[in-house]
C-alpha cells in the first residue's frame, strides 16, 4: 500500500533531517560497536589464515602431501615406504617430515632444538641457507639464526648435542659410555645421555615462518636425524610425505591414476592402501589447519565478541536515551499528524523505520572504519618484529561485512522499540495544549520492580553461594554458580536502574550542592529527569563494573600468587649444584652476578629430631640467612642452640615455642632450643654450627639467592643459569620470583587487553554522556536565556553543565566501582581459594584512575553542550514560539 | 477597573531619567534587504514610573526593549541606564548589570519547573553570589500576596501566580529597572489585570521603575505613561492614559501618518 508506506517515508526522512546532529552523536555508539565486530572478525580470519599459512610453509612448495587417513592412527610411512615412493616414475623427490629434539650446548649456553631432515630437494624445504652449505654427512648440520645468538657460535664451529639414548634389550649397543649402567629388570630401562659433537657447515633461514613456534629449527642430515630418533627407542616413521613431481600439478585435483600409484606404491611395503591419503599442498594445509586450532579461533573470537556484544549493549542504551528524547521533543509534530489523521501505526513505524536508517549508515560506517583499522594494523605490524609473517592485506569476507550490519540494525531498531511506542501514546489533543518542556513520563513498572529485585537479590545470592563453594574446595561447580549468579544479579542492577539510580544522584548531589549556585542548579537539572540520567549513569557504570571487576579479580590472583610463592620458597632463586664437588664454584658464579643482594650456601643431613628419625635439616649462617630470606623478621629467630620448627611440625614432635628437643647426628648430639617460625620455608633450619657437631660430614648442597631491590627477577634468572651452567654438570636453577614475575607479567597482559576491550564501552558511554547533555542543553534553550537574563554568567553556565556532566559520570563510576569490587572479590574467593588464603585486595591506584578517567570524561562531554548553551542570547527567552 | 490617574509624590524621581535612548538604530540584513527595526529613537523614561511602550506587531517596541536592556545590541546610538552607556558594554558587563540593576517580566513567566517559588524568586541573589535581604524579600511576598504559595513548584501554581512570582524574582535584586515584555500575554483578563495592578503597587508602594512593551490599551492604561512606537520611531506620548486614549493613540497610528502626536503634546 504505497498510500500509507510512502508519508510515512517521507515524514521519517524529513524529522531525521531536523535531528540529523542529535542522530549523528547516537550513531557514533553503533558505528563503534560494529566496528569493533568487524575488527574482531577481520582478526579471526587473519588468525586463521596466518595458521594455515604457516602449517603450509611446513609444506614449502611440495606438489602433494602424502598423509594418513587411518581412524585408528596406527598406520605410518617407513622408509620402505618412502624409498618405493621417490622410485614411482614421475616423482622427482619426497621427503618425510621428521622431527627430533634434543639440546645444544656450547660453552656452558644450551638452547633446546628441533632437528629436521635437510631438504633431498629445494622445492621440498621450508629453510633456506643463508650462510655456508646444507650438512652433507653424518656428524654435521645446518643452524638457524637464534642459535647462532643464543650460542654465539657460527659456521665451522663445533657445537655439543645431548641426548637421550634408551639401550635396547640387548644392552649391548651404547653399553659403557654412560656413567649410569642399568639396573633392574628390562622394562624400567633408565636413559643414558649421550653427547655428540657436530659440526655447523650452514646457517639457515625460516622466510614463511615453518618453525616460528620453536625459534627455527636445525637441519641434519636425514640418517642421523632418523638414527637420534632410533636410539631414543622411537619408531623411525612418519605421518606425512611430501612429493615433488617431475610435472608440476595442473589443477587443484590429484589426478586418480596418480593417487592410485603412490597408494600402490606405499601398499607394496605393507601399507593398508585405503590409509594413504594424496592431497595438494593446499587441500592439506587447509585440513590441517581445522585439525590443529580445533575451534581454538572460535573460541577466541567467542571471547572477543562478548566484549563487542558488552559495547553494543552501552550503545543500546545511548540510542534508547536518544530516541526518547527525540520523541518527547517532537510531542508536537506527533501530536498534531494524530490530529490530521496518522494512525498510531504509521508513527511506531516511522520511528522505526528512522532506527533502521541510522542503524544502517551508522554500521557502513562502522564496518568501513574497522576494516581500516584493521588494515593500517596489519601495515603496522610488521615494524614490531612479531616473528609471525603476517598477510600484507584483510580479506573481506561476507561475514565480516554482513554479519556486523545486521548487528547494527537489530540493536538500534531494539534500541528504539520502547521510545516507538512512546510516539504512539502521544494524544492528538496535544497539539492544541502549548507544551512548555517536553519530558516523557514513563511509569517504571512494578513489575520491573519486583523482576529487577528477584534477579540482583537471587543473583548476589548465587555469588554467595558460588564464593562459598570456592572456600568449600569446589571451585569448578562454584565458578559455574558464581558466572551464573553475577550475570544474573547484573542484569537485575542495570535494568533496576533507573528506578533506584536517581536516588543515589540525589544522594551525591546533596553533596556537591553547597557548592554554589551553578551547583544547584545542574543538581536540580539532573534529577528532573531521572529516567534518563539513570540510563546514561547506567551506560557508564556497566563500563566501570567490568573494568573494576577485572582489575579487582587481577589484583587478587596477582596477591594469592604471591602468598603462594612467598609460602613456598624461601628464596628468590635457588641453585643446586649437579654435584656436590661443584658447590664453590657455583657460589662465586652465583656471588658474581649482577642483581643479587644478597647469596648464601645450604648445607643439610639427616639427622633424628626426638624420637623421629630420618628426618632432613637444613643449616645456615645465621647473620647471612635474613639477607637471603623474603621474611627475614622470621631468619631472625635463628641462632646457635636453636632449630626453627613450624607451628605443624612443632605440633608433630610434640614440642611447644621456647621448649627443648635433642637432635641426633651421625657424629654428635644436641639440645636445641625450639622456635616456632610462621615461614614454612624455614621449617628445620640450623646454624651451620650446630650441624658440624651433629654431622661433620655435612656439605653445602645449594646456594640461596636474593634479588637486589628493582633488579628485573627474569634477566637476574637467565644470568644466573648461564653463570652457574658455565661450571662443570652445571646446576639447577629454580627462580620463584622469576615465576611470580612471569605470573604476573601474564596476569597484567591478560587484564591489559580485557580492560582495553572494555574501553571501547566506556568511550560509547562517554558519548552516551554528551549526547543525553545536548539533548538537555537543547530542550532548556528557554531557560538558559531566562537563566541569563536574569544573571547567570556564561562561566557559571558553563560550570553548571560541568556539574551535570560529571555528576552522572560520577555516580556511574561510583556505582559501577561498588559492584566492579564487589564481583571482583567474589570470584576471586570462588577462583582462587584453591592457591591458599583468599586476600581481597582492593586496587586503589587503578581504582583511582578509573575514577579520574571518569570525571574528566564527564567534565570532557560537557564541553561542547555548554558551548552551545553558552551561545545562548538571553533574547530567546522573550520569544514566543 | 480602576484608572485614577496617579501623580508622583515629589522627590520619587520623574526628575532624573532612570533610562534614556540617544539615535537608537537598530537594522537588519543589508543593501536591498536592510530593515530598520528601530530609526534613530530619542526616548527618556523617569525614574520611579511606570511606563509603557505601545505599539502594532513590528513596530519595533520589542527591539526598543532589547536594546534598552542591554540583550541585543545596537547598530548605532546609545542606552543609558543611569548614566552608563550599555551600547559599550561587554558581556561580563552586561551579565553584572543583568544581576544588579535590571529585572526581567516574560510573557511565558519562565520560571525553572524544578524549584521551588521561593528558590525561584531567590535565584538572581545566589546567581550574583549574595544573601537574600529578608525584610525586602517578606515585603515582597506580601506585596505580591505569595505568602501561602512559597514552597509551590511552578506546575502547581496558576498562570497568574507564576507571573507574580516572576515579578517577585524581577524585584529581588532591587534593580533600577525592570523591564516587562507582554506581561499579561498569557494571562485571562482576570488574572491579567491581577498581574498589572501588582506592577503599579510595585511602582507606588515600593518605588520601582518599570517598562513594560504591550499591544493591549488596558494594560497600557495601568501605566503612568504611554510610548506609542510605530516603524521604529517615537508617534506619541500619552501621560496618565485611560484606555480609551490609549486605544485611541493605537487606532491613531494604524490609520493615520506616524509621528502624528496623540492625546497631548510629546
């Protein structure tokens, strides 16, 4: 029906040129929220196809790859099998994929390799040589640049590889070369390492990124890497083949005739010929790629997409605000087309119909800038050395396109169902009573009102409930109750908000409100219309709770962390010698180190505490343990005469604090004193002292380090394994502080990249905050020029918005910390019991940057409403309309 | 309807002019399209008197207003209030004059719905960072007869009320002058002649001086003086007016040649 459609049309275009600023602000949110889908989407598909890309560099430019199509996985290709292949006519080389790892070493550096066949054929390697020649016999090989840094070693150097070697059953081919011989029965066989020296002839280079995940890889010939991996008692097979053809493939088809001679051909040596799967290059590194990632891309886009879906569910709430003031503004126009005969249809319609439009050009607009950035991105990257050959260029796909603008328009058309109908209860009698300020009442149901209730108290109930879980040891059905129960009671906060909201403005405008009479004022401008300052508060505060929460949860799991190392670990770094003999030497190469406070040797024996037996005590220096110690208050209960016990072993040799117990060496015995320290670390410490008269025997056996104050715990941890690895057998190096550094380093990426996802809903709020202030500043043209008529100066109306902006900004932040804190705590409780004593940190620094951030940005949207407001002459206030 | 003619008492001004107008122009647009609003107009109004400025729509007795009280500014002459010229004035300036020494009436009262009638009468003293002088403002009240109505917001008050709150909010200050602009526009003739009569007591009792712009003879006639105003010039002068030679000034200058003097010598 073109009579009815076509008004309704042209009246939409016609109130959305009028509004066209008003529009734009609101479009901004959408087009940010589908431009953060189509970024997400855009990288998944770079993801995805920088996977493929290097699972196919593996493949260089082989012509098929041979590969096993076997449910069970037990069928392999021999050498048989690939000696029969590379003798089919038309096949001009193969090359099995094999890999076997061992470790290099060289002047006390080592570096953990894999070792692949060098190529039988160019087209068949995904390294190339950079420098000197592929290992041509037994004995040399081929090096990839992290080697060549890591080891400082170069072309004609002789490096050492260590290995494993598994004796057979006859025990007879490696017999005699291992220091270890073997003892017991045949099928608790101990591995003897083995050392080669090899000899470097080439350095090579990865250019498709074959080898990014393990730093490169070393190239050997094809019998010794077949002969390492025989001797470390494995299988010499393969699960993949690749051929070079005489004739290269025309086609994306293995031709059948071909498919079925290299079967054939397999088949010969005792292959089942259905498991030999021929596939192009491509065919394969496209299956492949689905097997490896395993979804794992869905995933990441599922978690990246949720944070899209968060930002467009701010910018929901930025259009529903919009629109409703938009429609209460145009009371009159709606009114007087009811007057004239519009159905109450038609207006739902033409308001929708407006959504649809803005949805549309905002999402282009949205997709458009996200493929941008996404582009420069990848222009970006490379300029980082991220050691990923990344595609030079986005591939748009349907799905990164259509996907995104759908998205766009469902969330604004939602957006705007509720205003929708606020137009159709527009009476036509409206249009002959002059209406002064334009608000939309709308009665905030009671049914909102018990529903919202329900939900925020049954979903902080199963909070509850999912933290007592976590404390009861059963974090896995608490987490579940916990998600569960704060989506839920989130739900019930933001949909509850505009009717408990206001009230809290209120509140926290009682107390600004002393503050002069621009103060006053924007307190009193804030409350008139409640509904909407709380749906802009609110867009804020879903920001902020998830930013706090986030922040809170990280801060909790970087303490637990913490608690549990300092727990477990005496020390920051802690080295045992590989044998005893070495201990000197491994103290002066710890001792010289730089970025240690502090280094002190452990000696230890058995000795009998009480009545019990057998058990080890380790002794110290007593003036160098508190140096060494992370609780040196507690190293400092240690002197000759006394034996530091915890409160359980304590318990256990049925001794008190201050009590007496008789200790019991090989060579002597003593009477020490008990004191009961609160580190477990220190539980049965002694002086070095006291151990010589209980066991004069007695050696260091491990070297105790602190770091110095702001040394960086991960360089100190290397330098001390390449110091102590330069001593003969070398020496364990463990760096506690080095985990919790890494720990945390993980913990703050993590949170980095959560927060920086979650800003993106922050901005739209920010957004959402100036547009609800122009609408204001719109709607009381009036009263800003009585407000200046009768005295207020620009400055104080300027300050006046302010005001505004940063109370609803404020009140969001307030709120949004509250409950952010409060979720972070509780699933800290429920997630981290298991690490020990929950500690709930509360991160003030970032709580106030947040909170900074937060002001400022409703002190920034004021800025451009108020100069508006500001451009005001008091004249408009005479006018009649 | 009370039209008793009202003699100022000696001393309460009349003497020295609270407001003047010097070649007051005022155009809009240019060359072809140039509008004179106002053409060179010379106009005193005394202190401690009620005036009105009458005129036909377009006739520029708005723009005399604006121009007078410093919300628009001239294309050429001067306004004086006092002895300050405010055609020199800045913004800042004329935002201090706003609060100190002139009041404002509007035709739609433009109260702020969210206060109170009292916080609404007491917004120019706060604006301005000052306290409010209780004894002016009880007078005031009682004056104004919004004992009873004080804590009312503007949507629970009538028409009549607001614009009595309005001229409470106008007085506050204690302002030189105030300037009303279609005061009783709004209002029923009840509650318009209500408004008007509170105007002259302001004028009478509390000494105020007061320039309303009307189009209604009867409102005209509350006046102590009547402007006529008519194509941006001065046509008239009325002193003590009935409605009758108001509406007669007015009929005057629609029929006849502007500046033809009415009903007394100007």
């Amino acid at each position: 029906m073109p009579g009815t459609r076509f008004p309704t049309a042209r009246l939409t275009l016609g109130q959305m040129r009028r509004s066209a600023g008003r529009l734009t602000a609101a479009g901004v949110a959408i087009a940010i929220g589908t431009a953060f889908v189509t970024v997400t989407l855009l990288a998944g598909d770079l993801i995805n196809r920088t996977a493929r890309d290097m699972i196919a560099a593996e493949y260089a430019t082989a012509d098929l790859v041979l590969s096993v199509d076997d449910p069970e996985g037990l069928t392999r290709y021999d050498d048989a099998a690939v000696t029969a292949i590379a003798d089919l006519d038309g096949v001009a080389a193969v090359q099995p994929l094999a890999a076997f790892w061992g470790d290099l070493r060289h002047a006390g550096k080592g570096s953990y390799q894999v070792f692949v066949p060098a190529p039988s054929h160019e087209s068949l390697s995904p390294l190339e040589l950079t420098e000197g020649t592929w290992p041509a016999r037994s004995g040399q090989i081929a090096i990839p640049p992290s080697v060549v840094e890591r080891l400082g070693v170069g072309v004609g150097d002789t490096v050492t590889l260590q290995r494993s070697v598994y004796p057979d059953e006859a025990e007879t081919a490696q017999g005699g070369t291992g220091e270890g011989s073997v003892e017991g029965e045949a099928e608790m066989v101990e591995p003897v390492a083995q050392t080669d020296e090899l000899e470097i002839t080439g350095v090579t280079s990865d250019p498709y990124g074959a080898f990014t995940g393990t730093g490169g890889a070393v190239a050997a010939t094809a019998g010794d890497v077949a002969a390492w991996t025989a001797e470390e008692g494995a299988d010499v097979s393969y699960e993949e083949v690749l051929v070079a053809l005489d004739e290269p493939l025309t086609g994306t088809e293995v031709p059948a005739d071909l498919r079925d001679a290299l079967a054939g051909a397999a088949a010969a040596t005792g292959m089942a010929a259905d498991h030999v799967a021929v596939e192009t290059t491509e065919a394969r590194a496209a299956a492949k790629t689905i097997e490896q990632t395993g979804g794992q891309d869905l995933v990441f886009m599922v978690f990246v997409l949720t944070f899209a879906a968060v930002a467009l569910l701010v910018a929901g709430l930025v259009i529903t605000n919009t629109f409703q003031v938009l429609v209460a503004q145009r009371t009159g126009t709606l009114a007087l087309l009811r007057c004239i005969g519009a159905g109450t249809g038609q207006l739902y319609r033409s308001v929708l119909l407006e959504a649809a439009i803005l949805g549309a050009l905002a999402s282009l607009a949205g997709v458009a800038v996200g493929a941008v950035l996404t582009q420069v991105a990848l222009l970006v990257a490379p300029s980082f050395d991220l050691g990923i050959p990344l595609p030079s260029a986005i591939s748009l796909t349907a799905t990164a396109v259509v996907l995104p603008l759908l998205v766009g328009i469902a969330v604004t058309v939602l957006a705007a169902l509720s205003p929708a109908r606020a137009a159709t209860r527009v009476a036509p009698l409206a249009a002959l009573r002059p209406a002064d300020a334009p608000t939309l009442r709308g009665r905030a149901g009671r049914l909102r009102a018990v529903l919202t209730t329900l939900a925020t108290v049954g979903g902080f109930g199963l909070l509850g409930l999912g933290a007592a879980l976590g404390l009861a040891e059963r974090p896995d059905v608490g987490l579940l109750a916990g998600v569960a129960g704060g989506a839920i009671s989130f739900v019930g906060v933001v949909l509850g908000s505009v009717l408990w909201l206001p009230k809290v403005t209120a509140a926290m405008g009682r107390l600004v409100n002393r503050s002069g009479p621009s103060a006053r004022l924007a307190v009193a401008n804030t409350l008139r219309n409640p509904r909407r300052t709380a749906a802009t508060s609110t867009a804020l505060l879903i920001g902020v709770t998830l930013v706090t929460m986030m922040s809170t949860g990280a801060a909790g799991a970087r303490q637990s962390a913490d608690t549990m190392i300092d727990s477990e670990f005496a020390t920051d770094i802690i080295v045992a010698p590989g044998s005893d003999e070495t201990i000197d030497e491994v103290r002066s190469a710890v001792a010289d180190v730089e970025g240690l406070a502090a280094s002190t040797a452990i000696a230890g024996s058995f000795v009998t505490l009480g009545d019990v037996s057998d058990l080890s005590v380790n002794a110290v220096e007593p003036d160098a343990l508190p140096g060494v110690i992370n609780t040196p208050e507690e190293a400092a209960k240690l002197t000759t005469g006394t034996i530091l016990l915890t409160e359980g072993a304590a318990t256990s040799l049925r001794v008190a604090d201050g009590g007496t117990i008789t200790a019991t060496g090989p060579d002597g015995t003593l009477d020490l004193t008990v004191a009961v320290t609160t580190a477990g670390p220190l539980n049965r410490i002694i002086t070095t002292t006291d151990l010589a008269v209980l066991d004069a025997d007695a050696v260091p056996h491990a070297v105790w380090a602190r770091l110095a104050t702001g040394a960086d715990a991960t360089t100190v941890l290397s330098d001390v394994q390449d110091a102590t690895g330069a001593v003969d057998d070398g020496a364990m190096v463990i760096g506690p502080a080095a985990q919790a550094a890494q720990f945390r380093q993980v913990v703050d990426v993590i949170l980095g990249i959560v927060v920086g996802l979650l800003a993106v809903a922050v901005v739209i709020a920010v957004i959402g905050v100036t547009n609800t202030l122009s609408l204001s500043v719109i709607e009381r043209t009036r009263e800003s020029a009585t407000l200046r008529a009768i005295g207020l100066s620009k400055g104080q109306l300027r300050r006046m918005l302010a005001v505004e902006g940063t109370l609803i900004a404020g009140v969001g932040a307030g709120v949004g910390i509250l409950l952010g804190v409060l979720y972070g705590w509780a699933g800290s409780v429920t997630a981290l019991s298991l690490m020990g004593d929950v500690q709930l940190v509360v991160p003030w620094t970032d709580l106030a940057v947040v909170v900074g951030i937060s002001l400022v940005a409703g002190l920034v949207a004021s800025v451009l409403p108020a100069r508006a407001a500001a451009r005001t002459s008091p004249v408009a206030a005479l006018a009649v309309e | 309807m009370d039209t008793t003619v009202y003699v100022p008492l000696d001393g309460m001004g009349a003497g020295s002019p609270a407001v003047r107008a010097r070649s007051l122009t005022k155009t809009y647009g240019k060359g072809e399209a140039e509008v004179h609003a106002l053409a060179g107009v010379d106009v005193d109004f005394a202190e401690g008197r009620f005036t009105a400025i009458m005129g036909p729509s377009g006739s520029g007795k708005s723009t005399l207003m604006h121009l007078l009280a410093g919300l628009d500014s001239a294309t050429s002459g001067q306004a004086f209030l006092g002895t300050t010229d405010i055609t020199r004035l800045g913004d800042r300036d004329l935002t201090a004059l706003r609060r100190d020494r002139v009041g404002f009436v509007f035709q739609q009262f433009n109260l702020l719905p969210m206060f109170t009638a009292e916080q609404n009468i007491t917004l120019p003293v706060e604006l301005a960072g000052g306290t409010v002088d209780q004894a002016w403002f009880a007078t005031l009240v009682e004056t104004l007869g919004l004992r009873d109505r004080l804590s009312h917001r503007p949507g629970e008050l009538s028409g009549g009320q607001q614009q009595r709150v309005a001229i409470a909010r106008a007085l506050i200050a204690q302002p030189d002058v105030v300037f009303a602009d279609e005061p009783t526009g709004n209002l029923d003739s009840r509650s318009g002649a209500e408004v008007l009569s509170f105007l002259r007591r302001s004028v009478r009792e509390l000494g105020r001086t007061i320039i309303m712009v009307t189009h209604d003879p009867a409102a005209a006639a509350y006046a102590d003086r009547v402007v006529l105003i008519a194509d941006g010039k001065i046509a008239g002068d009325i002193t003590d007016p009935t409605p009758e030679a108001a509406l007669a000034g007015l009929d005057a200058l629609r029929t006849l040649e502007p500046s033809v003097a009415v009903g007394g010598d100007a």
